[in-house]
C-alpha cells in the first residue's frame, strides 16, 4: 500500500476530516483526495461527506485497506484472495529487500507446516505471514515465534476463547480450562524453520495429523518460522500464524477447534489488528516475552513427552528458559529441551 493511501486511512481513523485538511496532510490536490476516497468506496468501504468532513461508516470485513484502517502498528499489509503460501510469498519479498510486510491470504492452495506437512487453508481462518527485520542474533529468533504465539493467545481471549499455549507456540483451548473431559533457532546461515508447531493441525483438512484426537487439548493455532542470517545476525525473519478464527466447527479435522466454535464468529480484520498490535509491542520489549508466555502456558506444570532428534524426553514442564528453551524434570535430572515435539500425557498416562 502506498505511503498516501495509508496517511489517508490513518487520518479518516481519527474522525471526521476536511477535504482542504486531506490535501494538505497528504500533500495532494483536492482532485487527488477526492479520487482516494472513492477508491475506498470501490473496495467496500462506506465514507460520507459530512459538514465536519468526510466520515468512515462502514469498513469491509476483510482485505489490506480494512485491516490497515486503524491498525496501531506500523506494518504494511499485502492482501490476497488466493495465495498458494503466505510465508512463500514474505521470503519472496525477503529478497526484494521488504521489512515490516504482513501478508495475508482468504485462502491458501499449498499451505505448509513444520516439516512440509500439508494442511488446507479455507476462506474463514486468518493466513498471514509478517515479514520483520530484527537486528538481533539468530539465538533470539525463538522469542520472535514466542512472542507470536502469545500475541495469537491474547486476541483469542479478547474474543471470548480460553486460549492457553503448549510448548512451544501452539495455541490451543485446553479440556483442564474448560471442564471438558490438552522451538529452537536455525543455524543462521539459510532460510530455514525456526521453531514451531505446525499449522498442520490448526485447521482445515490435516493431511498429516500425527497427533491423537485425544490429547487433553483443542489446537487452534500453529506457527511457522523462517529465516536467513549469519552467525551473528538475522537478516530476515518470517513468522507465520495459521489460525482458526471463523471456521464451521463441522469442517475441522479431530483435535482442531475455531475461535467461532469456542466463542462466536468475529471480524477478522479487528482480530488481525489485534495479533499484530499485540505482537509489535512484545517485539519493541524481548524481555517481556518470556514472562508472558509462563503466565499463558498450558505446557508448565504438566507430565509431557518431548520427542526429539535424539531421543524421548519424558518428565515434569518446570519452566521455559531464554530463548525458548523448555526444562523437564526427569528421573535422570533436568534436562533442556530446545526443539521437539511436545506431547501432554493424559493421567492414563502418568500425567495430570
């Protein structure tokens, strides 16, 4: 989106605006602003020209303008009807030289997770990928994919979802909150998977669910993180959500749920703005993110079974350490975990 078209969203966000007062904010002839208004009117929105000025009434559902309109944080959004991969896209304009793009699709036709697992993407779930530029080490990079994780939790519970995090970015409802009996950095040398569960089992038709029904938990959100840097820095970082949002409960694989099915439909835009906000003010504070993610973690305090390049780990979740690392009690001592699959053991199992 241009520089003008976003100074004009931002400045009809904060109340009725003159059409002389356009122009000059915007540095554009009357004529100019007056074809920027009904370009807005073309893509859905309702603007009226009353005595004080021009006033929004009415804003799409969804699309680029829509969540841009009002969005507290400075991102650009790139919207699609269809995209094959969000994150296929924000490595693409990685290499273009982009920062701070967010990329959202309607729906997704070859949606990829954590270990290319397949998964579909319909029209009703949010599919972004946000395309940043930290000037960090690779190390820190799971906190990036942490700090996602609980920007996701925090949008979900503002929508009325009892949303909770597994190890160590899955959003998920956990059966212990409702009643209702459940990442490591790349080498920093090629794009690679940073960290995360996979959006595989978040929504749609999982291909490759390798993970019972049965778990003590609802996924409702997974993310996958890309990047490429050197030892000592990042040069891009792509963080991926595929959440459920407004998906028919019907059309969820076993172990899935929707924010729809948890607590009603919402707007989509609203909710993608509040991930992204969300998300902004955690990446302005990385000492922040750790604190967060313990007061959301579903993970800690539970028996889990972490499957891992080498080997099971088996124990008690004690705590999670910077930048991500997971720290089991086991009959052996404790044990660090910085990458691996993590299951929740139900009591049949030896867990709570």
């Amino acid at each position: 989106m241009s520089d003008t078209r976003r100074a004009l969203l931002d400045a009809l966000a904060e109340g009725p605006v003159s059409g002389p007062d356009l122009a000059d904010r915007l540095g554009v002839s009357r004529a100019a602003v007056w074809k920027h208004v009904e370009s807005l009117r073309d893509e859905g929105f309702g603007v009226e020209s009353a005595g004080d000025g021009y006033v929004v009434t009415d804003v799409p559902e969804y699309g680029g303008p829509a969540i841009e309109y009002g969005l507290d944080a400075d991102y650009d959004v790139e919207f699609h009807e269809t995209l094959d991969s969000s994150n296929d896209r924000a490595r693409a304009l990685a290499a273009e030289g982009a920062s701070d793009v967010v990329i959202v699709a309607r729906q997704q036709t070859a949606s990829r997770g954590r270990k290319n697992r397949e998964w579909s993407a319909p029209d009703g779930g949010v599919w972004m990928s946000l395309l940043v530029r930290p000037d960090e080490p690779p190390a820190y990079v799971p906190l990036y994919t942490l700090a996602m994780a609980v920007a996701v939790c925090d949008a979900a519970r503002e929508a009325g979802v009892d949303a909770s995090i597994k190890w160590p970015n899955d959003v998920i409802v956990s059966e212990a909150n409702d009643n209702s009996s459940g990442a490591s950095a790349s080498d920093g040398v090629s794009a690679s998977e940073a960290s995360g569960g996979s959006p595989a089992h978040a929504g749609g038709s999982s291909k490759n669910s390798d993970t019972p029904a049965d778990r003590g938990y609802r996924k409702l959100c997974g993310i996958l993180t890309e990047m490429e840097g050197e030892a000592d820095r990042v040069s891009w970082l792509v963080i991926g959500p595929g959440i459920n949002v407004n998906l028919d409960p019907a059309a969820l694989p076993e172990g899935a749920t929707s924010v729809a099915a948890e607590a009603g439909p919402v707007e989509r835009r609203v909710f993608v703005q509040r991930v992204l906000e969300r998300f902004d003010e955690l990446r302005g504070d990385l000492d922040a993110v750790l604190p967060a993610w313990r007061e959301r973690a579903d993970t800690l305090g539970r028996r889990v079974r972490v499957h891992t390049a080498s080997g099971v780990i088996e124990g008690d979740a004690i705590d999670v350490e910077h930048p991500g690392t997971l720290v089991v009690r086991t009959d052996e001592g404790e044990k660090r975990v910085h990458a691996g699959d993590c299951e929740h053991l139900r009591p049949a199992d030896g867990g709570r």
